[in-house]
C-alpha cells in the first residue's frame, strides 16, 4: 500500500487530520488524496454550505484562513480544497499563521503540483504535525509494479508483457494510464486478466508492433522484424514519434551493459539491478548472448549519435524510416 493509500485509509477509519497539505510532482495522487476528501467526507447535505472548492489563483491566502476560522453549519465538520495552491508559492509561508492553531472544526486541503515548499522555512515545520505528503514521480519499474496494483482495486489483473506495452506506449505519467485503464474496466467484465490482445483491441496500441517488440527483435538479432517494425513506425509517425523511441532503445541497451557488469546473475538479483519484472530477465539473458560488452557501448554510442541526427544536427536530407534503418542495421551487425 502506497503512502497516498494509506492516508485515505487513516480518513476511512475516522482518524482526520486538521489540515491535509498534499505537494510534489506527481499530480495523480495528490487528486486522489484529495477527491476522496471532496467525494466522502461530508454528506450531499453537508457540502452544501459546509464545503469549499477554491483555487490558488482566486484566492489570497488571508482570505483562505478567514474562509478557515469559520464554524461548520449543521454539520460537525467544514471541508475547504485549495487546488492549483502553486499558484500561491509566493505568499503561502502566510498560512503558517494558520497551521499553528487550525480551528478543531475546519479540514483544510491544500494541492499544491509540480514542487514544494522549503522545508527550512516555519510553514513546512509546523506542517509536521498534521498530514504533509510529498508525491514523487515513479520511476519506469515503479509504474510497472503500480499497475498490477491498481487494477487489482479494480477486479482485474494483467499480464507482464501487456504492462510492459502501456509502459511504452503511455511512458510514467499516471494520469495518462489510470485514464485507459478506468476505459478498460467500464469495457470488461471483472476477474480477467489484461492481455497484449485486450490492450490491443481497446486501447489501440499494437501488439506486433511497438517500442517493446522492436526491443525483442533487437535482443534476438531479428533484422527482417525490426525493420518491419520501423517500417510501421515510419507510416505512423504520429503515434511513434523519434525520441520516446531512441529513449527506450538507449534504456534497453544500457541496460544489457549493467546486466554484463553484474556478477550475481541470479533471476532474483538482476531484475532487482536491472529494474524489470523477474519475467524479462531471460530476454535479457538471451540477448546479453548476442551483443557482449564491446558492441553493447557501441551500440549506446550509435543511439547517442542518432539521437544527435534527430535533432536536425549532421543528419542532412534523411527521413524518419532511414534514420532508424540506419540505426537498427548499426545496432544488429
């Protein structure tokens, strides 16, 4: 369970805090945090005069301490959200006016995205004694363990490849995924597994041919595949674009030259050093085979100079499809 569940379990038991302060760069749990708030915490009834919604940019943080000293009507709790609370960063250390005597009655919620305050400051030591709750970015290994675990809150479960496909296709941002995957679960009947075919059929993102393929076509020296692959890449260039490509590829390869740097090649060890499912490790196994530690910081060498290319530097006239011809032939012999 991650930090930002555990505090909507903290709110489902009764256990409240006076004011919840929910920062950092990863927005998805912030609004998760906070419209469980907004949805649960007071009746249809009660939000009717108990219940604020405001943003940083229409308030002044005065007024919102004002707006917070007020006493609930008819309920035993007043609820106020601050959303967009960045838009605030200036004059938000004002609020530790506040946060050191909140009125018992009040349940301030402040989002405050995309950064966070000084923890040197009074405001983020006085935070301390409520709920201060810093969303980080996930990493590409976290969101594939995230994944299987937020549809399990939904019935569901899902196979290592198909998670592996959203990852590339949808990248880390949780928004983007949650949102394809609420899509699924309005489609699907509870209790089945997500495969490359349901992603495939509902999403739209091609089982044969994707960012993850190509790698495989790669790891099996299979250059009949991997040119296919970027042939499709080249006719649908607006759902491929160059550099989330050239990304994976260069992760992919940096990759295999960590697996040859690692001495304990247990299944275990290296998908915890390599930061993949256990399930890929005997891809990684296979292609380490293929392209030992010379031609691996060669081919990282190559991806670095397309990446170079892409961006218009010495790459004259070529197109999109012989810019990674180029670099697939490069990267197999």
């Amino acid at each position: 369970m991650n930090e930002a569940q555990q505090i909507i379990t903290q709110i489902q038991k009764g256990n409240l805090s006076s004011v919840y302060f929910l920062m950092g760069d990863e927005p998805f749990f912030i609004d998760m945090i906070s419209n469980y708030i907004e949805e649960n915490l007071l009746s249809e009834m009660e939000k009717a005069f108990n219940q604020m919604v405001v943003y940083g940019k229409d308030i002044a943080v005065d007024t919102l301490i004002n707006y917070a000293r007020e006493f609930p009507m008819g309920a035993e709790k007043r609820v106020i959200i601050v959303k967009e609370a960045q838009e605030l960063s200036r004059t938000i250390e004002q609020l530790s006016v506040y946060v050191e005597n909140p009125t018992p009655t009040t349940i301030l919620v402040i989002c405050y995205k995309y950064g966070k305050i000084d923890a040197r400051k009074k405001l983020a030591k006085e935070l301390k004694k409520y709920v201060l709750f810093e969303s980080k970015k996930l990493y590409e290994n976290q969101v594939a363990t995230w994944i299987p675990s937020y549809l399990k809150t939904k019935g569901y479960s899902i196979s290592p490849v198909a998670i592996q496909l959203l990852v590339d296709f949808l990248g880390t941002d949780l928004n983007r995924i949650a949102n394809e995957l609420n899509k699924l679960s309005i489609i699907l009947p509870q209790n089945i597994e997500i495969t490359p075919d349901v992603i495939e059929k509902n999403i739209g993102i091609s089982k044969e041919f994707n960012v993850f393929e190509l790698q495989n076509a790669l790891g099996n020296r299979d250059e009949v595949k991997a040119v296919r692959i970027v042939k499709y890449f080249s006719e649908n260039q607006r759902d491929n674009p160059l550099p989330p490509i050239i990304a994976n590829l260069y992760n992919y390869f940096e990759k295999l030259l960590i697996y040859h740097g690692t001495n304990d090649k247990t299944e275990a060890n290296l998908a915890k050093v390599l930061k993949v499912n256990p399930y890929f490790v005997k891809d990684y196994r296979l292609a380490s085979q293929y392209y030992p530690m010379k031609k691996v910081s060669q081919n990282i060498a190559c991806i670095r100079q397309t990446d170079v290319k892409s961006k218009g530097v010495n790459s004259g006239t070529i197109s999109y499809e012989d810019l990674l011809k180029e670099l697939i032939i490069q990267l197999i012999r």
